[in-house]
C-alpha cells in the first residue's frame, strides 16, 4: 500500500490514541504533516521512540515500558563509566595517600596513578617528605617564679600517614598543646637568667625529647626535626629592670675576662722571675759553698805549713794581709820607728797623674815599681834625717 494511501494512518491513529492525543486527518506524508504545514515535532518523537523499542525487541503494541528500560540502560551505562573515571587520581612524590574502604583501613598508596572506586573508599593525601614548622610564644612562669616571654619554632615531618590519619582525630591540634605543655615544663624547671641568656640551647633539646615522646605516646605519626627557642624577653612592665641585670652582667664577664687576660699576662712573667731568683740563689750557695770548701782546703795546707816553718809562714801571712788591705786603699800614712814625724802618701793622686794602660784601668808593673822605690827612698832618707837629729 502506498503512504499516501488513506489506509495507512490506522497504526499511527491507535499509537495517537495511545499517547493521548486526539485523532486529526492525515494526509499523504507518513510523518502525519500536511502538503504544506511544517512538521508533527510530537509524532516525530512518538515514532523515533517506537523505533528505539523495535531496535531493543519490543513490539509496536508494547514499546512504552521497553523504551523507559532502555534510557535506564544508556544512564546506567553512563554514571557507571562516569563514576570509573571519577576513581582515578595522582598522587605526587612527596605524598602518600591512605585509602579507607568502607570506614576502615585498606591500603597506603604510593606515588603515581592510582584508581579507588568512588563512594566505597575514602582518600587522605599527607605530605610525608615536605618540612613543615610551627610557630607559638606565650608567658611561662620560670624556677625562680619570673614571668618571661618565650617564642618557640618547631619543625616536622610525617613518616608515617596512617598513624597521622587514623590515630588522632586532630594531630596538628595535638602538637600545639603537646609543644604548650613540654615548653611550660622545661622553662619551669630552669632559672629566668638562663632562659634569658645562655641557656636556650638545653631549653631546646630538652624540649624536643619531651615534646618528641609525647608524639610517640599519642602515636600521631609525627617526628620533631628541630625545636629552636628564640630569644625570650621579659613582660614589657619589668624589661628596663631585666636589661640592667643583663648589662650587669655581661659587664662582669667583660671585667672577669679581661682579669683572666692580665693574670695571663703576669703570671708567667712572675714565674719566670721567680724562678730566675730561685736559680740565682742556688748558683750563689754552690758558689759560696765552693769558696768555703776552698778556704778550707788552703787554711789546712797552709796549717801544715804552718807547723813546718811558723815564722815564715806567719811572716808571709801578714804581708799578704798588709797587701790586701793596702791595696784597696788610696791613702797611706806611715809612722817611722823613732821619729816624731808620720809620712804620708797620696796614692790616688799619684795613681791618678800615671799614664793608663791598655786595659785602662790598671797600674803597669813598672810604674808599681818605680813608685815603690820612691817610697823606699823617702823613707830612708826620713829615716836617716831622724836619726841624724836623735845624735845631735
């Protein structure tokens, strides 16, 4: 039969009726439109629907239900490739990705391109590598119960993701009061002097071992890298007096320094003369005692000469003791035996008016000589003038 034929319309009209709508003329065109009218956008649909149902098995009678199974089918088809793709995700180097299947612990993923279905698995991406650091201050009551003020920087990692994830509701939380409670504990254990000055240091080893097993004992996964206390100050009402105690003392540390640079600087100089008093004092007792022992050694020679000859021996130990004593001095008066007149020689003027030596400072033997012949020669002649005047 051809379309245009009136017979054709009677499938469409009971599919119209179907649908609803009510019966129209058709005219030739099998899409129900007119020679010249535009299109049946409904039928158009109606007929693409009834077409779907016969691709899918159904018959033109009973296309409805299987037309809404088929959208059903294409939707599901669609959520199902779009939530698969939904699954994928990237996990960087410096990350580590702790999946939870159903509320409870499945795996912790490593880097690169991973894939958990949707809905069914929780994700939480730590940062295991990265440094991270924190940073508090607050007013702590000291040993010797001073207020200061003490900053604090606290710098961690994250080895361990799940213990970091599943441990502790709020780990960072937990590290800001274990750091409060670890500081507190240190700064009160030590006096404001040194937590002012000299003794951060300790302060902050002392605070990363506490702070450190407190992370331990709450199992949060975190390791304490570096805990740096910076400068701690005094409440702003009592600062002038706390700088004064300050300058104090870096003033006696100045003074003791430079004490201890002086006492270096003496001391050895002290023991070295110390010492050379000491050596001179024994080279002058050996010296003495050489001279001793000498003296000694001659005395007992000279007694056994002595009790050889002992008129030479005394005449010849009194010459020499004339010679000793006349020698060191420079005037002589001399008594002669029988005169009334006493002789006197001005040997340091007589010395004084010789040509020096060489040397410059001693007599030459024969101006000695020549000296002693004069005396000689006066003496006699005194010696015969007196006697002279004792006949007359």
């Amino acid at each position: 039969m051809a379309w245009n034929e009136p017979g054709n319309n009677s499938g469409n009209n009971d599919d119209d009726r179907k649908g609803g709508r009510k019966d129209s003329p058709k005219e030739n065109d099998p899409w129900g439109n007119s020679n010249q009218g535009p299109p049946d956008l409904d039928e158009a649909l109606h007929k693409m629907k009834s077409q779907l149902a016969g691709i899918f098995g159904g018959s033109g009678g009973g296309s409805g239900p299987n037309l809404s199974f088929a959208v059903l089918g294409f939707a599901l088809a669609a959520l199902v490739i779009l939530w698969g793709l939904a699954g994928f995700y990237q996990v960087n180097e410096k990350e580590r990705a702790v999946i939870l299947r159903l509320g409870k612990y499945h795996e912790t993923v490593g880097p690169g391109l991973n894939w958990n279905p949707v809905f069914i698995d929780q994700r939480y991406t730590v940062s295991v590598t990265q440094e991270q650091d924190y940073h508090s201050r607050g007013l702590m009551l000291t040993q010797d119960e001073n207020i200061v003020e003490v900053p604090i920087s606290v710098q961690y990692n994250i080895p361990n993701p799940k213990s970091y994830v599943l441990s502790v509701r709020d780990p960072l939380t937990s590290l800001h009061h274990a750091t409060d409670s670890a500081l507190r504990h240190v700064v009160g254990s030590t006096l404001s002097n040194n937590v002012l000055s000299e003794g951060r240091q300790a302060m902050a080893t002392k605070t990363k071992e506490r702070l450190q097993r407190y992370m331990d004992s709450y199992d949060t996964g975190i390791i304490v890298t570096r805990v740096n206390i910076l400068k701690a100050e005094p409440p702003s009402a009592v600062k002038p007096a706390f700088d004064d105690v300050i300058s104090a003392k870096e003033d006696k540390d100045r003074f003791v320094n430079e004490a201890e640079s002086y006492a270096n600087g003496v001391v050895p100089e002290a023991r070295g003369k110390a010492q050379r008093i000491i050596q001179e004092a024994i080279g002058y007792r050996e010296r003495l005692i050489a001279e001793a022992s000498g003296e000694a050694h001659r005395f007992n020679q000279l007694y056994a000469e002595y009790r050889k000859a002992p008129d030479v021996t005394r005449e010849r130990l009194y010459l020499n003791s004339i010679e000793k004593v006349m020698s060191n001095a420079s005037k002589i008066l001399i008594d002669v035996e029988g005169g009334n007149n006493m002789m006197y020689l001005p040997l340091d003027k007589i010395l004084s008016q010789a040509p020096a030596t060489s040397s410059g400072s001693s007599v030459s033997p024969d101006l000695a000589a020549q000296i002693a012949n004069e005396v000689y020669e006066k003496l006699r002649r005194e010696l015969a003038r007196s006697r002279r005047s004792e006949g007359r």
